[in-house]
C-alpha cells in the first residue's frame, strides 16, 4: 500500500507495520516494531490518543479518527490520521 498501515496490540506496542509507514517515520519495519506509539509521539498530541484507546478498551467506543504527529529521528514532526 502507498498509505502508511500499523497495527497494535491492547498494550500499545505496534506488532506490523508495512514499509510506507516505517519510510513515513524515517525508520526501517524492524525499529517501527520494538517501539510504541507512545514513544515516538508529540508530548502534545498522545494524551488525547490515550484518552480515546481507553475508551476502546472499556468499550464505551467502538472506533475513532485521530489526527496527530509522530516525531521521527531527526526531530521533524509528520502528521498521521490514526483509524
């Protein structure tokens, strides 16, 4: 797929991810999977994630869209729409 694609698990540690996605945060698949999304997220931005996964967890939400940024490893920002 051109688009980025990540799956995580319900402890929130990505366990795929395709090459689009690893290129889009400027690493290989193989450092996208011992990373979190929490790790790699702008301060800002991953409380209000954190917030909506919970609510999946507790199944008062069944699903969400969540625009946000991952910062990669030269410290540039690159804006995601979590689904």
């Amino acid at each position: 797929a051109a688009a980025g694609v990540s799956l995580t698990d319900a402890q929130g540690r990505f366990v795929s991810c395709n090459p689009a996605f690893a290129a889009m945060l400027g690493r290989s698949v193989t450092e996208v999977l011992r990373l979190t999304p929490a790790a790699i997220t702008h301060p800002d931005d991953l409380p209000g994630q954190l917030a909506l996964m919970d609510e999946v967890r507790a199944g008062r939400r069944e699903r969400f869209n969540y625009s946000k940024r991952y910062i990669r490893p030269d410290g540039e920002a690159v804006w995601v729409e979590l689904s």
